[in-house]
C-alpha cells in the first residue's frame, strides 16, 4: 500500500531525493569518462552481441508503428534518409546531401548511389516517394502531422529527390531518422495492404544487419549484411534481441554477462547504483535526445464520466507527481506542466492552468460535475490499461488506484503485453484511461500536436488521437503550426496550445522522463549520437 498522506510525503521526498542525487552522481561520473560516447579508433571484428527486450514487439518495422521496442529492433535492418548528433543535427544516412530551398516549400535528398535491400535489388529514389506518399504521410501517427504540407514528390532521376510542399513545414527536416521514417522497398510493398504485409514480421531493408529469425515470446535474431553500403561495417556478426520481462532477471543476465546491453531504464530503480559500481558494467543516459519523453494518462472521452472536463481536471488534482517522481520513479523525471516538454526550450512555457494536488478540489469538481459519492463512497467506476514495463508500471498504477479511490472513483487495472494494449485502445477504442509514455520529439508538431488533432483520429493507427478530443480552435492552431516559419509566430501558437490543452485535459501529463541504458563495458560505440537508442549499431563493436 502507498501512503501518501502529506507526513509521509515529506518524509519520502527527502529520501527519495537523496537517492535521485546519488543515482544521477553515478552517471555523472559515468559521461566524464567518456566511455561510450567517444568513437574508439580499432573496432573488432565479429562477435555476437545480446540485447535484452523488457517487452516484445508486436511488429518489426516503426515505418508505421511507433512503439518504442519495435524501432530498437527494427532500426538495424530499416533505415532513414538522416540521422542526428546529440545536438540533433541532421547528419547523412540513406541521403548523402540534402538542400532547402530559401521559401522552405522544395527539400532536395541526394541518395547514396551504392545501397541495395538485403534482396539483391537496388535502392533508389522510388523506394523513398513511396514510402513518404503512402506509409509516412499515411499511416504513421505523428507522419500524418510531419508530413501534411507534402503535396508532392519527384524523382527527376533513381538518386534524386524532391519533395514539393504547400506550405512550409519547419520541423520536418528533424523527421527522416530511421526510426521516425524507414524506408520500405516499393518492390516488396506496392499493391499490398501495407500494414498487414509479411515483410512487416521479416523486414528486407538496407541495414547493417538481416532478419534472420523471430521466435515469438523468445527471441529475435539478425545478422551481419557482409553488402551493406558504408564499407567494412558492421563490425557485429549478429545481435540477439532476447525478451526477458522481469527487471530482475535483465538485472541479473547484465551482470553475468549473459546479456551485453539493454536500454530504457531496463533494471529496476533501486538497483542502479549497485550495478553501475560493478567493474563490467556501466551506465548512459545519453542517446535518448531524439525522443523527449513524457510519462502520461490518455483519456478517453467518449464515456459518460471521462467526457466531462471537470471529471478530468479533477482526477489530476487527485495525482500527486512529485510523489510519484521521488517514490516510484527515484528521482528519475521532473514534473511535466503540461503537453510541450521543458526540453522545448523554444516553446514551452510555465503559465498555464495547473492542477496541483489537492484532493479536496478534485471531490469538489467531481461533485460539481454531478457525481457525487454513493454507498460504500464511491462515485463510479473506470479503468486504465497498461504494459508492464518493470517493475515501476504496476507500482504507479497502484498508487493511480489509490490515489483515484481517495476521492471516490474505483479504477479497475488491466495490464497486458504491448500489443494487446495497442489492440485495445488505438483499434477498439476499449478503454477509459492508457498509462504510457509518448515522446514529444525534436519538436512539438512532430510528436506532442498528434493527441490533440482531430484530424489524427484514426482508428487502428497506434499512437494516434485515439481519445476523441476535437476541439476547432486546437486544430486551427496545429495546422497553423505546421507551416508558419516565423518564429515569434510558432512560439505565440504554441504557448495558446498549451494553454486550451491544459483547459480540456485529454490527455493528464505526468511528468518528464529521463532514461538510461546498461551496458557491458566491452561493447564499445553504441551511442554516438542523439537518436541512438534507435541506432543501426553499424560502428558497435565487442572489444576482446
């Protein structure tokens, strides 16, 4: 049971901070060392690495599919026209040069013209308009947004080409990394349902390594592609992707050796700092830039008691968050005020409508929404679905259940693996409440406008506005968004987005995320840049 009366909180945030600073000192003393981020200067060649998976991916392309364990596996055999540094600067990848026009409507890509898929076929320009016309513009979740200015794309020859836009789409440039846009062969895909094809379970990309073999509930291997076009990589013969689930288990498998490497905060909290102090293992919290996550409460408000806004502001006055960073989270997170991360610099802002615990306003709301306690205390009864990732998902969902009982609402808690939930509430829409994180991206278009437009309710789409919210102003701003290319502008639009947005509450933002990686010191050159949990782990290497 959580206690989470105002004497224990106090007594539990001190000593939930200290062990936040004691955590974060490790890691701290990790970067200077500069153990994995610095590039070595002789690779091995060969060996076997082992990954370990906390939850198995319903599918093996993130083309489509945004759920953070598929681009972990996918992103070695699919790739993106760009990758990013730690600055998030675009660097080359399936594109060798890339060009802006000065009105921002025309983005050349000069491809690289020695890349074949791992069938023998050759890559080229065709492989990339089909991907953007038909899967990214299409069926991707946050594509439908990055995307919607793209009016057309030529391809003046098999290595050019040129994307032509409505209007300008600032943040797309940040869009073309391997996870947010892989390109799938037009061969293997055009004239098929794309989202049931085969190569979906055995993807044929350009990668630095092949799918080789995918027992479901075990294990996902690949293999080196001795064709692929940057020369003399990968250095990895293989990499096993095993999916172990409970954190102690990876824990253990880390520190034995057994597994070389796992990522998103794979062991449990109250473990890092004894792993971290082992001579073989190491801890990086670098990689996840790209990402910028927020730990949240999706809302459905087609029901009776979730589509009343005073329902949903009271249940996140119900929700102490500082409790929840400092006793289920150890220090790892910072509270989030609202949809657009304070990583945002650019954009987001602290004035807005808050809802800070106070469980006396939240019976207050509820009674004035028109349910009031009934016999036995309770209002009525709703509840919330999750994936188990670790052991800190059924912690928080247990202190949710607490925390909502307090004020009179019964929440029912049903965990299941990723792609049931995937099933469940971006499918049929059988679900009052989601407890997941949602990453915001490099910019608030590209990840954070998608839960509020409703033009991306889009049933059987996974990370798409599966709540229902639709609100005129809230879309009229997000198309704006979108394409305004000044500055002063885009910071005005965002600033009344988050505003409207924290007024309606779909969406109930916990805090802000911060993960980690585990690795076995011996696997070097794994994070070399701001989207590397998602990388192709072409320069990864196993010293001998």
């Amino acid at each position: 049971m959580f206690d989470f009366g105002k004497n224990c909180l106090r007594r539990k945030s001190k000593s939930g901070k200290r062990g936040a600073r004691g955590l974060l000192g490790v890691f701290v003393l990790f970067l200077a060392s500069g153990l994995s981020v610095a590039q070595s200067a002789n690779p091995t060649k060969g060996g076997d690495l082992v990954v370990a998976l906390q939850s198995p991916p319903p599918i093996l392309t993130s083309a489509f599919n945004s759920a953070g364990f598929v681009g972990v596996v996918s992103a070695k055999m699919l790739e993106g026209l760009l990758s990013y540094d730690f600055e998030l600067n675009p660097r080359p990848a399936l594109a060798k040069s890339w060009d802006l026009s000065e009105d921002g409507k025309t983005l050349t890509f000069n491809l690289r013209d020695n890349v074949t898929w791992h069938d023998g076929e050759p890559f080229t320009s065709e492989d990339v308009k089909f991907s953007l016309m038909n899967v990214w513009k299409e069926l991707h979740p946050r594509g439908r947004s990055t995307f919607s200015n793209v009016s057309s794309v030529d391809t003046p020859d098999d290595h050019t080409v040129v994307i032509h836009l409505s209007e300008p789409a600032p943040a797309m440039l940040s869009a073309f990394s391997s996870y947010e846009s892989q390109v799938l062969p037009a061969h293997l895909y055009e004239g098929t349902d794309i989202s049931t094809n085969p190569h979906n379970n055995a993807p044929v990309g350009t990668g630095p390594f092949m799918f080789d073999k995918w027992e479901k509930g075990n294990y996902i291997r690949l293999v080196r592609n001795p064709n692929y076009w940057d020369e003399g990589k990968p250095y990895l013969d293989s990499i096993v992707f095993r999916y172990i689930p409970d954190a102690g288990a990876r824990a253990a498998a880390l520190e034995t050796g057994e597994v070389h490497l796992s990522t998103f905060s794979p062991v449990p909290f109250s473990d890092v700092s004894r792993l971290a102090s082992l001579d073989n293992l190491a801890i990086e919290t670098k990689g996840y830039e790209y990402l910028s996550p927020i730990f949240l409460l999706d809302i459905n408000k087609r029901g009776e008691y979730l589509g009343n806004k005073k329902v949903r502001q009271a249940l996140s006055h119900a929700l102490n968050k500082e409790f929840i960073i400092d006793t289920v989270w150890y220090g790892f997170g910072k509270v989030a005020t609202g949809p657009v991360p304070s990583t945002h610099v650019r954009y987001y802002m602290d004035d807005v409508p808050k809802y800070d615990y106070d469980p006396k306003k939240a019976e207050a709301l509820l009674d004035e929404a028109g349910f009031p306690r009934k016999d036995g205390g309770m209002r009525f009864t709703i509840s919330m679905d999750y994936s188990v990732f670790g052991e800190t998902y059924p912690r928080l969902a247990e202190y949710i259940k607490q925390a909502f009982k307090q004020v009179g609402v019964d929440l029912e808690l049903r965990s299941q693996d990723i792609g049931s939930m995937i099933r469940r509430v971006f499918t049929d829409y059988d679900y009052d409440i989601m407890m997941n994180y949602w990453y915001a991206m490099p910019d608030p278009t590209m990840g954070v406008t998608r839960l509020y437009w409703s033009e991306n309710i889009r049933k059987g789409v996974p990370f798409a506005n599966a709540n229902g919210y639709s609100n005129e102003r809230m879309d009229e701003i997000i198309v704006e968004v979108q394409k305004e290319n000044d500055e002063n502008r885009r910071k005005a639009l965002f600033e009344e987005f988050q505003k409207i947005a924290q007024e309606d509450v779909p969406v109930i933002d916990l805090f802000e995320m911060q993960f980690f990686t585990i690795f076995n010191k011996s696997v070097k050159d794994h994070t070399t840049g701001g989207d590397s949990v998602y990388g192709s782990f072409s320069e990864t290497y196993i010293a001998q």
